[in-house]
C-alpha cells in the first residue's frame, strides 16, 4: 500500500468533512455529496453492494438497487463510499461487498467502515449522548434513531466508548452466537450452544410468544466458570427477518 507523508486514521477524515461543513447529527449525507459533487445511483449491480468510480474527475456511487430496503443501511453505504473517496490511499474505483461488517481481514473495507461510522456518529457526540448513561437496549434504539443510523452500527459505536462491561451479540437457533462488538472492559469467555435458559432462545425456538425481553441471569447461565458475585442482564430482541436475535449482555455487581 502506498505511503502518505500525512498518513491519517479514516476517522480524521470524517471528522475534517464534520468540521468543515459544519455538520449536525443526524449527519445529512445529500449536502456532503451535494458539496463534494458526488452522484449517488440506484443500478442492478451483479456481485457487490456498492462501487465507487472516480473517472475524468466525475464521483459516481452506485448502489445496488435490489440490496437495500431500509434508509439507515444505506446512508451507512453511501458513508462507506465516500470512506474511499477521502482516504487517500484508497483506488479510484472500489467494489465493495459486506459493507458494515468491520471485517478485519480486509484492511480497506474495515478502513471505510470506520471512516462510515465515524461520519455518522461523531465520536464528540456520542461520548455526550452516552455519558453517565447505563448500556440498554432501548439506549441503543434510541440513538440509533437519533442518528439515522442502524442498530449494528450505533451499538458498535456505543460499545467502543461505554465503560459499562457489555457484548452484544446474534444468536441464532442453533446456538451459534456471532459476536458483533464488545466493550473494553469485557473479557469473558461465553459458553458454547444453546443457552437453552435465555430469552434469545426460547424466542427464537418457539417457546415464547414475544420479540423483545429483559432478563436477569446468574453468571453460568451464559459464561464459562461460577462467579455467584456477577449477575447478567440479557436484553434480547428477535429480528425476525433475519432469522436470529440480536442480545446485549450486561454484567454488574448487585450491592
């Protein structure tokens, strides 16, 4: 990868752009493209989520119209697009497929993911809006409409920041857990399958007739090892159309 002498981290690039259109959360990504000059198109694209083409000094975005059904994924789309435009070591022209997922293996994908996500959410903001403030669910929600933005990406946010011991995660009925972001404090080892005694599960198996719960649970029931001095609180919401349950697991002490 080329070399720059004013080599950056993606999220100064976002914060320039921030600054210098003097932006307000919910960010409004038509006038950064607007001001940029940057053309967004709706195309059938095969195989990719999203390209970038900066051709004879023209910006296209074109997003593949048959992959995107709701506002908030998309802004975070075009966002991810514009990560490549600004970071200067990215190519003219980027094909760009699971876009939101910070896949670490991809050094330029996970770059414009946090370019994205840093433009969306400024970190001056969300510091603020989470500051004294208990991770839950609904604060989750909450902020994510604030921001436009959708639940997978506030959450990572939050968690970067958050000081409270928390993971959140995709549950699914097979047991498998995926991981989606964790807070700094967090370093415990989830027990593997089912976790046939939380909420996620008997949502997603059947066996209780509702989408959205909290729970308070001893520490076994989802980690590895006894600690009788932790209690968890799970908080787990069924996504229906996607097959699983996205969970937010809390540790605390009980006075």
């Amino acid at each position: 990868m080329k070399k720059y002498i004013n080599d950056k981290k993606p999220e100064i690039y976002a914060e320039e752009i921030i600054e210098a259109l003097n932006l307000q959360t919910p960010i409004d990504i038509e006038k950064i493209c607007k001001y940029y000059d940057i053309n967004i198109n709706n195309e059938p694209l095969n195989n990719v989520e999203a390209i970038l083409i900066i051709s004879k000094g023209k910006k296209n975005i074109l997003i593949n119209e048959s992959k995107f059904i709701y506002n908030e994924r998309k802004r975070f789309t075009i966002a991810h697009e514009i990560g490549h435009l600004f970071i200067p070591w990215h190519d003219n022209i980027c094909g760009c497929n699971g876009i939101g997922k910070f896949n670490s293996e991809d050094r330029i994908e996970n770059e414009a993911d946090l370019f994205a996500s840093s433009l969306l959410i400024p970190k001056n903001d969300i510091i603020k809006d989470i500051e004294d403030k208990c991770v839950t669910l609904s604060l989750i929600e909450e902020l994510a409409n604030k921001y436009e933005v959708s639940l997978g990406a506030m959450t990572r946010r939050i968690l970067k920041y958050t000081k409270d011991n928390v993971v959140a995660l995709f549950y699914y009925k097979n047991g498998n857990k995926i991981i989606q972001a964790s807070s700094k404090s967090f370093n415990f080892s989830l027990k593997p399958g089912r976790i046939i005694e939380s909420s996620a599960d008997k949502m997603i198996n059947g066996t209780m007739d509702i989408t959205k719960l909290s729970q308070e649970h001893t520490y076994s029931t989802w980690f590895n090892g006894y600690n009788d001095s932790i209690k968890i609180i799970e908080e787990s919401l069924y996504q229906i159309n996607f097959g699983r349950v996205f969970t937010l697991i809390r540790k605390y002490m009980p006075k």
